[in-house]
C-alpha cells in the first residue's frame, strides 16, 4: 500500500478528547474515527490489525476443535427473560420495539441463542462433546464510554460456547479452550495472565479472565509472587493482618463529640483501625442490609451481591438509613433489630472492637461476637488488598493494574434448564446439557496491546498483529533517483510477500520519520540521496535506537529475519 493512497491521515496535534495512550494514539494515527460516544469505526490500518487477531483466534479455535458459525445480533427479549438475565443486565441492556411492537434486545452475548439452536439440533450423547463460536459485533449500553476501544458501547468479540454431556466432559473442554487462549495471545505476541474471576451477569460456577497488564487498565490483579495465585480484585481473597489476641473486656461508653469517620473515632480514643468496626448500608433488591466490617477493611461490593443473591446493589442513603431508626456515623449492630446484619468474617478474628453507640456523640468500646451482637450472615465480603497474606501460602500479595482482553466460564447447566436443552443418555434419560462460554474482546484486545506497547514516540506493534510489517520511508522523492530505488524496493518486499506501507509522499524527512515512529510498525526502511549512492537501506526495529545500513541486495533477507511471525 502507497501511503499517498491510504484512507486516514495522522494528526500534527495531540487529540484533545482522548484518555488513554491507546485512545490518543489510535486517533493520532489515523486508525478509528468515532462516530458516537462508545462507537467507532475502524479505519483501513486498524481493520487489518483486527483482521490478524481475528485469523489467529480462528485458526487456534478450529485447531482446539471448535466450529465457526454466526448468530444475529437481534434476539427476541422473551429468550432474555426466560433466563432471568434482562433483568440482570438491567440498563446495559440495549432494547427496543420492531413495527409491530414486539420487544427485542441488541445482544451483548449470545447464550440464550446458542443454547436455542442446541435445543434443536442436539438430541442425543452421541451429538456431544459440542464447542461453537462466532466473531460478531456485540452491544452494550455501558452508563460511560470511555478509553476509545476500551470501554465501548458497540464492539467486536470472539464468543465460544461449550455443550458437553456432564461435568466431567465440561472440564476438558474447559481446558482446551484455557490452553487454546493462552496460544491465541501467545501467537498476538501479548503476556496475558489467567486470574480467578467473577463471573457477573454471565452466570456459571468457575471463571477466569485473561488480564493484560499495564498501569491503564481498569482492572485490578491481586497477585502472590511465591505462589503464583492471581485473581482480580472482585473475586480475589487476602489474608488480613493478623490484631493481637486478647481478653474480652467488659463493654463500656465512650463520647466521641464529631467522631462520624473510622479514622476520627480511632484516633480520638486512642486504637488502630484495626480495632473498630466500621457500618455501611446497602439497599439489596429494596430491602436495607446492615454490613460491619472490620475498620481497615473495605467492602468488596462484588462479594457482598453475590452473597446477599442480589441483582440490585446501591448504597443506602442517608434519609433510608434514618427511616430505619440508624444514625449514620454512630451506628453499630448492637441492639439493631428488623434490619439484616451481615458480618465480613473479620469481625471474629479480633477482639474488644470500638464501635457506633447507636446514638450522635458516642461509641462503645470493647464490643465482641458473638457475646454482644449476633450478625444473621457472617461472609469474606473484604477487599483484599496489597500486603495482605496470600490465601494459598500466606506470603504478601501484591496488586496491579491490567486490561481484561478474554474470559472464560464454566456455565453448567443454567441456560439449559431454562430453556430446556437437553439430551437423551445412554440409558435413555433426558438429561441438561452442561455448557461453558468463552469470550475474547477484539477490539478490546488491540487497544490493550498499545496500552501495553508503546512509548514517548508512539505505538510499538507486536509484529503478529502489526497493521503492516514495514514501514518504508521514501526521503526526497523530488530525486529520480531515491524514487526509483525506493519503487523497486517496494516490489521487491512485495515479491517476497511481506507486507509494506510505503511512504511516497511529498513530505519532509521529519514528518514521514515522526510517522513512522506513531504507527509503530516492527521495521522501517529509509531510502535517502545518501543510502542510494552506497547502494544501501537505512534498516531499523522499531524498538532499536539506532539503524544500520544494510546493501540493497540483503534488504528483503534482513527484513524477513526481524519479522518472523508465521
């Protein structure tokens, strides 16, 4: 492809709208055009960046035994409410009326179509093991669009979905898809790293997300470096530090004029943090839900829905938590009736706790359970944080950030008792079929390869999934000579089969130099009065300082040695 013949331009400017590296670059480089908030279009030099990824995860998909198909985006709303799930995406659920009024949904997955077609189609053990996929735009009415590809209202995703006889097939396929993951962002040249996750909306018992790891991700990873256990910070379990065993003392009165925080409370009578229990009110589902937890703990809202069973979770207000007879900033489950109480398991392992009084201007020191309060529900609803103790061998955990680019469930048998997918057993019984979903983001996946890869200059591509493998400059192109020498060069590297931008534009050496370095290809070439005369290229990696000068006649060999991607 010439460069002067290329649909996008790069921009001089930085993007003023833009978030993110990958957001700023992307749209610097000429790659997306955004159309509406969350929506984009690819332009050429991304659309052939997502069409590498998407041949990659095709060929691992088929080669792990999977077939292709694809599925229409637009599904009746009833399949959604058969399995609970309208109400479970709630408003990220985009829904609208065809002319004769009936209701439909634009998919943000495909399970309940999936599990319909298998219905039909699979009625025997025989038709099992099953594992389909498809690479179709979804749509997710996200409450902020944000970070360009990142977070998107509309987006491309790889979805697979598994149909397996029992629970024992399920694990198999669940792990031919793990591994067949872990090749797929292998070959994309990108260190993804397999942590516990939760599952959320999609329902299903295990789940594992593919994290990314860069300092602008949305996501964060609890990890133990001596162990080797991750997961993200919505599933993931600590150990936090241990408080000093002691006896139980008497409870006693303390004021506490204007003491409403944990941190005023701790220190104006004189403890850690770790010797209070905070209260936090939560509204699950319309009833109000009474949470203590330890002081220098914080409440993972995940955990909390998943144990309350809850569809909708918000924080209290302050006028529902006085109808309920509570004082903010003073309260404590001592003596709390008609509310439901539900304890993080940290508030048995200490002892003498100062807590709310239950009334403005006082606390109570030394509160224990079970002897002074009884919590109705005692869970790990606890955030686990950098320091605290690995769950698995005690050693410190450590966090960072990462972007989810794949997520794997174990669905089990969800879907198809709900919508009655089932099949005939050896003996004849009709039994559910046991499925499992895996999903990658494409768009996703990109925007966090550039999150991950680039610098000061611009994007650094992994070569597998670079929009072209060289970028060759043509400097002076007014010279018949570099012109001519820059135009068999190009033919060449075509005849060899390696993909090239050529840049025959009648700009500056500074401006095709600065592009080259913005879109990040794995080599750039130059031809130059000076290289033509030496009969040479200025030959360069896009993560090398300097080039080197290579003869014309070894150009294709040493361009084909820095890109070895097949």
């Amino acid at each position: 492809m010439r460069f002067s013949q290329l649909f996008g331009r790069t921009l001089r400017q930085e993007p003023a709208e833009a978030e993110t590296a990958s957001h700023r670059l992307m749209l610097k480089a000429g790659m997306i055009h955004q159309v509406a908030a969350g929506s984009y279009a690819y332009l050429p030099l991304a659309h052939r960046s997502l069409r590498k990824v998407e041949q990659i995860i095709r060929e691992e998909m088929d080669a792990a035994g999977s077939q292709e198909l694809k599925m229409p985006a637009l599904q009746p709303l009833e399949l959604w409410q058969e399995t609970g799930r309208a109400a479970a995406f709630g408003q990220n659920l985009f829904q609208l009326r065809d002319r004769r009024d009936r209701p439909l949904v634009l998919a943000p997955t495909h399970e309940e179509v999936v599990t319909q077609m298998v219905r039909a189609h699979v009625k025997s053990y025989r038709d099992l093991p099953l594992i389909l996929y498809q690479i179709q735009t979804k749509f997710r009415d996200e409450p902020r669009a944000r970070a360009g590809l990142i977070r998107v209202r509309e987006f491309d995703m790889k979805d697979a979905y598994s149909f397996d006889a029992d629970e024992e097939g399920l694990g198999l396929s669940y792990g031919r898809m793990v591994e067949a993951y872990k090749t797929i962002f292998r070959r994309c040249g990108l260190p993804a790293l397999a942590v516990e996750a939760d599952p959320g909306a999609i329902g299903g018992k295990d789940s594992q997300e593919f994290m990314l790891p860069t300092e602008a991700g949305e996501d964060t990873i609890v990890l133990c470096p001596a162990c080797g256990y991750a997961a993200n910070a919505e599933r993931a379990t600590g150990v936090p530090p241990p408080v000093s065993p002691e006896d139980r003392l008497p409870l006693e009165e303390v004021a506490t004029p204007g003491c409403t925080t944990i941190a005023q409370v701790a220190a104006y009578v004189g403890v850690p943090e770790s010797k209070t229990l905070k209260a936090v009110f939560y509204v699950a589902d319309g009833r109000l839900v009474f949470v203590t937890i330890r002081g220098d703990l914080e409440v993972n809202e995940v955990k909390l829905g998943r144990v309350l069973r809850a569809r909708e979770l918000r924080m209290a207000s302050d006028a529902e938590v006085s109808e309920a007879g509570l004082v903010a900033g003073y309260a404590s489950p001592i003596g709390v009736k008609g509310v439901t109480i539900l304890a993080d398991a940290s508030v048995g392992q200490g002892a003498n706790f100062v807590v709310g009084a239950n009334r403005p201007g006082y606390h109570l020191r030394n509160a224990n359970v079970p002897r002074d309060f009884q919590p109705d529900l005692v869970a790990d609803i606890a955030l686990a944080q950098e320091g605290h103790g690995c769950p698995k061998c005690g050693s410190p955990l450590r966090a960072s950030r990462g972007i989810e680019v794949g997520h794997v469930f174990k669905l089990g048998t969800f879907f198809s008792e709900r919508l009655g997918a089932t099949y005939l057993d050896p003996r004849g019984q009709q039994r559910p079929v046991v499925m499992g979903c895996y999903g990658i983001g494409v768009g996703r996946l990109l925007a966090a390869a550039i999150e991950q890869n680039h610098d000061e200059k611009g994007m650094i591509f992994p070569p597998p999934i670079a929009p072209y493998e060289v970028y060759l400059a043509s400097l002076n192109v007014e010279n018949e000579a570099v012109r001519q020498a820059a135009d068999d060069l190009f033919q060449q590297l075509q005849g060899a089969g390696i993909e090239v931008l050529y840049d025959d534009r009648a700009e500056s050496a500074g401006v095709k130099l600065n592009d080259a370095d913005l879109l990040g290809f794995p080599v750039r070439l130059v031809v130059s009065p000076r290289t033509v005369k030496q009969g040479s290229v200025e030959v360069k990696g896009r993560r090398e300082e300097k080039g080197r000068v290579v003869g014309m006649p070894q150009v294709v060999e040493a361009v084909q040695g820095m890109t070895m991607t097949r």
